[in-house]
C-alpha cells in the first residue's frame, strides 16, 4: 500500500479517520472487513494552523506517497492558500469528512479542497467508515490484496 500523510486543522478528524483507514473495522458495500494495513502517518493540527503551512507540508510529506488534505463539512472558512499543492512534491487528493453531520456543508468543504488544488475528492464518514474503502483503493498497489478480498475462513 502507499503510505498516505493526513494533514488538516484540529478537529478535522485526522485521528478517527487513521483509526478507520488501520481498519479497526473498515465498511465496503455494507459488509464490514477488519485491516491490518499500515498506511498513514497522522499529524497534529498544529501545522496546519501556522503561516509556515507550506514548508511544514513539503518536509513531511517526503515520508509519505500521498499527502491527504482534510477538511470537514463543519469548517466555518478554509485555512488552506489557493493551490497550495504545487509545495507538495507528491499525490494530493482531498478529503471530506464528516459528511453525515446535518449541520455541514459538505459541497463547501469540497470547493475549498479544489481551490487548494486538489484533483480527486474522497468523502467520508469514519465513524461508519463510510467511503473510507474507497481510500484504501487509491492507496493500493499491485499485488495487495484488500480486507474484502480475502477469502473468508473455513
Ligand atoms: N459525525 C462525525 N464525526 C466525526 C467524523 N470524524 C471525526 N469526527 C469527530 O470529530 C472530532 C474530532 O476528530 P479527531 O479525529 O480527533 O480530529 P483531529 O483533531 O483532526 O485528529 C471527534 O469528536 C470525532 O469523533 C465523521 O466522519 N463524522
Ligand atoms: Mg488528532
């Protein structure tokens, strides 16, 4: 699998959605698979919420395959720079989350995601693990074999 860095504010769900991506039990077409991949590298929003964003992107970033961009559909306003992925030398993909919450704004989050660069958009809900398959899949190399794949035990 690749290895994916997850950058956004505090609050933004990095650390749920780590927890979803290892897999403490992932959900693909309404079945529910545990994960043992080991694919990300979570980080404190801390970096995020500093004028130095893009060098603090950029450094971290070599330690992984793809950098994931976070925003949830509650933020109140972005703190991502307009095309802040060409710092990045690496895969950027967008990650909506939290798009079950009735008081989001889910297409909002995702506009700002593009705005920021980003070509592909991911959209989850970590606490059901809703659309966190689909990540997985993006992260996937040839010769992995997903949770759901694996043939069941006798
Ligand atoms: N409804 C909902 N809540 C979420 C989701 N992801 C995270 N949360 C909640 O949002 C809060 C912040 O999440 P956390 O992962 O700690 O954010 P972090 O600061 O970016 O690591 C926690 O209370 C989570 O339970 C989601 O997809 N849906
Ligand atoms: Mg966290």
């Amino acid at each position: 699998m690749k290895k994916i860095i997850l950058i956004g504010r505090s609050e933004a769900g990095k650390t749920t959605l780590t927890q979803a991506l290892k897999g403490e039990t992932i959900t693909y077409k309404k079945t529910q698979y545990i994960n043992y991949f080991d694919v990300i590298i979570d980080t404190p929003g801390e970096y995020l919420q500093t004028a130095r964003l893009g060098s603090a992107l950029a450094l971290y970033s070599y330690e992984a395959d793809v950098v994931g961009l976070l925003a949830s559909s509650t933020e109140p306003y972005s703190l991502y720079p307009p095309n802040i992925t060409c710092m990045v030398n690496r895969d950027v993909i967008g990650i909506v989350t939290k798009i079950d919450d009735e008081k989001g704004n889910v297409k909002q989050a995702a506009k700002w995601l593009e705005l920021a660069g980003c070509k592909t958009i991911f959209y989850v809900n970590s606490k059901t693990g809703e659309g966190v398959a689909d990540i997985l899949e993006y992260l996937r190399e040839p010769g992995d074999v997903m949770p759901w794949e694996k043939e069941a035990p006798n």
